[in-house]
C-alpha cells in the first residue's frame, strides 16, 4: 500500500507501474506475481493495464524473474 500510495502522483501510467515495482523490491525483495499485480491496482492501474506492465517492465530488462511468479527490479549496480 506504501508503494501504491507514494506512486499515485505519478501521472504517466507506465512510470507510475516502474516506481511501484521498484520501491515494492526494496521494501520487501522479491515481490510474488500477485502482491504486484494487486500493488499496480492501488496504484490506479486496471488489472489488464497492470499485467500489461508487468510484461513490459520484462520485455524491457527493467523487471527480472529470480524464480517463477517472482518479480525484482533490476536497477542500477
């Protein structure tokens, strides 16, 4: 909810998904498919549009799959 609630200001929705994604990692590390999904929707995202993003933020090496239904973001070193 924390993640979520510092991301709602963010207009762009893409961006909005990216800072979720990255503060729910350094909140609480790998991050399982569904808290994200569900993080995304506090967040103002519709269910497709979250997994739309999940998917994305994958295609584009911004989100990693340490283990299946897992999620980190993948930051600078």
């Amino acid at each position: 909810d924390a993640a979520a609630a510092q991301a709602k200001s963010i207009i762009n929705k893409s961006a909005r998904a990216e800072a979720v994604a990255l503060w729910l990692d350094r909140i609480a590390g790998p991050v399982p498919h569904r808290l994200l999904v569900d993080s995304l929707e506090c967040a103002g995202l519709d269910q497709d549009r979250a997994e739309a993003e999940i998917t994305r933020m994958l295609a584009m090496d911004l989100l990693m799959e340490p283990r299946s239904g897992f999620y980190r973001a993948v930051g600078p070193p």
